[in-house]
C-alpha cells in the first residue's frame, strides 16, 4: 500500500519514535517561515479546506498499526504545511483514535487557535504542541512571513484561551532565529505572554536543518543561559536530539525516499530515524540517486550534508 500520506517512524526531540502523519498537501500553510525545513509556502491560506485525505489516510494509517512491529511511542498529526488547515482533522483523529491506544499528538504553528473550530477539535489530543516565535510584530513578521491577514493579537489570544481550556499536555516550542527573534526585549516580552499561559513545558529550539531561506541562521551554543535568565528556568533548551538506533530490517527505498521528501537529513540521522545500518543506507541512497536523477539533493549546512527529495511543484 502507498504510504503518501504517513511517514516514520522517526525520532522526536520531543515525543520520541512517531509516526508522522501528513494532513495537508505541500506546501499549505499560514505562514511562510524562514527556517522551515519544508521548503517555501506556495499557497498561503487561512481558510480550512477539505483535501479530499481523510478515507487514504485512515486506511495507510490502519494498514501500518496492523503490520508494523517496531519501536512507536506516539502518532503525530503533522503535514508538509499546517495540519489544521485540514477541515476534516477532527474527523480523522476521531477515526485514528478508534484504532489505537497511542498517545495522538498535534504539532501545529499555532495560528488558527482564535478560530473555535480548531480549539475544539484540537481538545481530541493527547498532546499538543504549538508554536509561538515571537509575540513583538516586527520579528513576528520576518520570521513567520504570516499570511496578511493574520492578526498577532488574535494568534496569542487564541493560545491563550486553548492553554486554559486544554485537560491533555501542552508544550510551548519557540524557535529562535539568530538577529532576528532572539534580542533581550523579544525574550523579555514573549515571557510575559507564555506566563499568561498554562503550559506543561516550553522548548526552545534553533535551525538545525537547511532552512528555506539563507537569512536563518541558528543561535549560539553560548547564548544558552542568557535565553535561560530571561524566559526562567521553566524553560527547557532544546538544541539537538540523539536516539538508540532501533534497527529494522524491512525498510527500502520508499520509506527512505518518503522521509527525504518532508525533512532533510544527514546520513546518521537517517540511519537512526528509520534503523537502517550503513552499508543498506548507502545503496539505498545510491539507487535513489540513479532513479531520481537531479531529484535527490544535497545541500551543506553547519558543517553538515543533508540529503533531500526535491518534489515536483
């Protein structure tokens, strides 16, 4: 069966091995953030939409539950853009749910929280983790490329009324930008926002892959505590992840290609995502190469090589 619309599992900094699953098409999204990893927004919208997903996914999403017999700790709704533009995401959680016990988990940007639909159909999860990267309108606007007429009042109004309303657990991640998003004043008032909040744990994260645009450029080791002495020690300082490799011996070339098409990687952090040991990996990546063509690219980021599949527009 196509996997178009799951991927993984691969390892989370922060919810450990999940599996992804892809709610909208590339790239929809409310936002065209510089950092994304995804690539750059092509259709920005705020409008939920019906992408016609719901039936496949269910079925892509039971076939694997039945068949997969390694290492999952959660089932994230994700996507190559923002999953609650996905007017039909409650309708699948609750059809999702049916089939497992897994914890369900909603990675989201967090802007449509104003709207009471996404509220309540996110009150499904297990846990949710939003986004807020800036709560000041200049560097909300160079770092998120919001669609015009999203108001920043209204996004953190919404976070707030979802934090108290919200019983599951709740985790704040901020991702910081270097010059852009991380001065002392942003930090000093993106503060007093998440103190309004109820939140079970705020990350704070940096880029760490290739980012859509060249102009977002990760924070410094040494900027650590001084991050840490503004926000409070409330605040866990999330730069890198490591996980044991939990080796598989029934992934190919499609669960590699499909990773490669939502995030890049290097070559170790393939190999620790979906348990592949080194030799496989590299004759994968090989094939790979000869059937994409100038598909599969590689780009160099911080010193590293990051392999990824370029879809057709």
């Amino acid at each position: 069966m196509s996997k178009k619309y799951i991927f993984g599992p691969v390892p989370s900094r922060r919810l450990g091995y999940s599996l992804g699953i892809d709610l909208v098409e590339r790239k929809f999204c409310s936002y065209d953030c510089i950092y994304c990893e995804v690539g750059k927004t092509t259709n920005k919208i705020i409008e939920r939409i019906d992408f016609h997903n719901d039936k496949e996914i269910i079925l892509q999403v039971k076939d694997f539950l039945t068949t997969y017999t390694g290492k999952i700790d959660c089932i994230t709704f994700t996507g190559s853009g923002e999953p609650t533009l996905n007017i039909k995401m409650g309708e699948i959680l609750n059809e999702i749910r049916r089939l497992t016990d897994l914890p369900l988990t909603l990675l989201t940007n967090g802007s449509l929280f104003f709207r009471e639909d996404v509220r309540i159909e996110s009150m499904g999860f297990d846990i949710v983790v939003p986004s807020l990267d800036s709560v000041c309108e200049e560097s909300f606007f160079k770092v998120n490329k919001p669609h015009k007429d999203l108001q920043l009042s209204l996004i953190i109004e919404g976070l707030i009324k979802f934090s108290k309303e919200y019983k599951g657990k709740l985790f704040l991640e901020i991702l910081l930008v270097k010059g852009i998003n991380d001065s002392d004043s942003d930090l000093i008032s993106l503060r007093k926002i998440i103190e309004r909040m109820n939140v079970d744990k705020v990350q704070i994260n940096t880029v760490i892959r290739p980012p859509s645009y060249k102009e977002a450029k990760p924070i410094e080791e040494e900027d650590k505590e001084r991050i840490k002495n503004l926000l409070g020690d409330f605040v866990q300082i999330d730069l890198a992840f490591s996980a044991k490799k939990d080796n598989r011996s029934n992934i190919g070339k499609e669960e590699v290609k499909e990773l490669l098409k939502r995030r890049p990687c290097t070559f170790e952090q393939i190999s620790n995502s979906l348990g592949i040991d080194g030799e496989n990996l590299k004759k994968i990546l090989e094939d790979l190469e000869k059937e994409l063509d100038d598909g599969l690219k590689i780009d160099k980021f911080d010193g590293e090589f990051y392999y990824k599949v370029l879809e057709n527009e």
